[in-house]
C-alpha cells in the first residue's frame, strides 16, 4: 500500500513547554490495592525496586505538591491520582488536596482533578465529592462480566464486576464525568465485539483500550492474559469495524485511540503519549515524594528525585529525565522505512524490542499495528478528511 502519512521524525512529535508542569499523577496509597488483577503492571513493577511500598502519602507531602505545581505561575493544571487504587487514602485526604489548590492558587489558575479507580470503595460520599469538584473519573471494567472477572479478582479470588458496575452506576446517577477504562488482554481482545455493544447499550461513551503489559524481563506472549501482536491486531480492526459504523450514524463514542489517529492525520498532536513517539517527563509522584518520569518507569533507575526537597523545575530538567526521553528516540531502521510510521510511531516505549545488530527499538505490537493499518487505513483518512470539511464550515 502506497503511504498516505507524512514523514514522521520522531524529535519532533513530542513537546515540553520549557520546564513547566502542567500534570502530575500522585499515587497517595503507592502501589496497595484492595483488589489482585492478575496482570497488574504496578504490582510487578513496585516489586522491583528497592523498595516495594512507599505506603500512604502523608499531608505534608501533598501541600507540597500541590504549592509547587501551582506556584509555578497562571495556566492550565490538572492533579490526577492513581494506584495502586487511590481511594484506599481516604475521602479527607482527597478533601485536603482541593483545600490545598484552592489555597494555593494565587495565579488565578484553570485547576482540574483526575482520579483512576478500580471502583471498589465508590459510594454516594465518594460520589458528592467527585460531582461538586469536577472530578474526572477512570474506572476500570475489562468487558462483560465473563471477560471482567477472568483477571480482575479481589484478595480472595472472587470476581468483581458486579461490585464495579454498581459502582459504575451510582456514579452515573449522581452525574459524576467518568471514562471506562479497558485492559487489552487475551479475554478481552477476542470478545471485543461483544464487550462494545455491551458498552454502547450502557451509554458508556467515553471508551480508552489500554494494551496489557507483560512483567518485565518476561518473554512476551508467554502468559495467560498475554497479547499478541496477531490477536491485537484483530482487536483494533473489529474495534474500528464497531466504531466506524456508528461514526458513519453520527453516533460513535469517543475512543481516545481513534481520535488520535484521525487527529494526527489532520497535524494535530495527540494527547496520548503512546501516540506520540516520543516519551516526556510526566512527574509521576510516590507516596513518599519520589518521583519519576512514566508510570511504567516508576524504578529505581528512573527516580529524579523528590517534591519535599528538590524544586519542580530541578526535576523535570534533571539528566535522568533528559536520559529518559532521549532513549524514546532509539526507533529501529524497520519502523523508519515503514510506510505507517508517521502515524504508528512505533507505539509505547514499554513495549518496545530492541533491533538485532541495531541501537534502535522496533514494537512487539508491530504486526498488529500492520494489520490495524492496512485493513482501517483508508476509512482513517476518510474520516479525518469529512472532519476537516466540518471545520472548514463550521
């Protein structure tokens, strides 16, 4: 197939505006969970490191977060939290931290609040508080509940999908803004056509597919709840099937994956980093201050330092961050002859392969992307093509 992308050049795909932070991700109760999903990627990763559990965020560590992020001047924040599972904190200490925005935020800032949970502990208190503050929320549910409950178990083993839905529910009622948050594995992939019209009948329309990560040092493929590449890529051509079809009604939900595509087509820069090419330093921050660039880099050779005693901008301009997006570069010559690489981009570091007899990193994921690629490419460029037209009237 001819190429319908302009050239790709990695260096230029991602951005840091100079040394300022717009995001931060806090994980307030570290990697604990309340909950034992079987390919839980934090899980393998705290495991790694010196230390596993940074247990619970105290109060000092939060203000100075917070008073660091927002001193930095007039613009657009967004304070997220995630696990672990977040909630295991305490409602107060989520009551604290929007006590602590206001407070500090002398700048007149635009400041919202992000939250990504397993679902388990929502009631109506966590509810009001998410409603009154405009929290986003994540909630992750893999599928029906035959897919849900194959790897997202509680400590005893249970299955847990009628608990989050119920939770998924009550959110719904008292109008919190929520996303559903899928995790790509084997069970998951090959019911993705049952699962998406399961999805649509529950007026889920806010939909991010998270493509599920083998423990490190693990051969790919290997385990249970693996991925393959042939089996994702068979996953985003029936997706898409789904998708475009309800597109073409003017009915499609927002699928953040597909949106990028399509906005990248149209010179627009994705907001997910997987799409990017490219990796930026993030501030990801641990319940004892420690910080690090990616959540899935949350290792001890990633750590840049700490928010209780190194400033803000010592930490993202630190070597080791500098380090850390220059090795997001190292794309092997196979991705760079690719006629799909200016919108592949050789998808997440995390599952990057490094080349034989090469310093560069080709994606397990490649021929999935091939297959996604070739089957939905030209429907891609059809509707990034009618969209541009809608602006243009618009």
């Amino acid at each position: 197939m001819e190429s319908i992308y302009s050239e790709w050049n990695p260096a230029l795909s991602g951005s840091i505006d100079g040394n300022q932070v717009h995001y931060i991700l806090m994980k307030p109760a570290s990697g604990n969970c309340n909950m034992d999903c079987r390919y839980c990627f934090y899980r393998d990763e705290a495991g790694k490191r010196s230390v596993a559990s940074f247990g619970m965020m105290s109060g000092e560590t939060l203000e100075n977060t917070i008073r660091k992020l927002l001193h930095q001047g007039k613009g657009k924040y967004t304070i997220a939290f995630q696990g672990g599972e977040p909630t295991l904190r305490g409602i107060e200490f989520f009551r604290k931290a929007i006590g602590f925005a206001e407070e500090y935020n002398v700048n007149g800032s635009e400041v919202s609040f992000a939250l990504q949970t397993n679902g388990y502990l929502i009631d109506e208190e966590w509810c009001r508080l998410f409603r009154e503050n405009h929290f986003l929320i994540g909630v992750s549910v893999d599928g029906v509940k035959a897919t849900h409950d194959r790897f997202r178990v509680g400590q005893d083993g249970s299955g847990t999908y009628d608990r989050v839905r119920k939770s998924v529910d009550l959110m719904k009622e008292y109008g919190v803004e929520y996303n559903v948050l899928t995790v790509v594995n084997r069970a998951t992939a090959e019911n993705i056509r049952e699962i998406y019209k399961e999805y649509r009948r529950n007026g889920w329309d806010y939909q991010q597919y998270i493509t599920c990560l083998d423990p490190l040092g693990t051969e790919p493929g290997s385990l249970s709840y693996s991925l393959t590449p042939e089996a994702y890529g068979r996953f985003l051509i029936d997706l898409f099937g789904q998708w475009y079809k309800n597109w073409r009604q003017g009915k499609a939900p927002y699928i953040r994956q597909f949106e990028n595509y399509v906005g990248i087509l149209l010179g627009v820069s994705p907001e997910s980093c997987e799409q990017r090419g490219i990796c930026s330093v993030q501030c990801v921050i641990e319940a004892d201050g420690s910080v690090y660039p990616c959540d899935f880099y949350a290792l001890d050779q990633y750590r840049l330092g700490n928010i209780n005693s190194d400033r803000l901008t010592d930490l993202v301009s630190s070597l080791i961050g500098a380090d850390f997006v220059k090795g997001s570069l190292r794309v092997s010559s196979r991705c760079r002859k690719c006629p799909y690489a200016a919108l592949c981009r050789d998808g997440c570091r995390r599952s990057r392969i490094r080349e034989e007899d090469e310093d560069g990193y080709y994606n397990y994921f490649c021929e999935g992307y091939r297959m996604f690629f070739d089957a939905c490419g030209e429907r891609l460029k059809e509707v990034a093509a009618e969209t541009a037209a809608e602006r243009r009237i618009q």
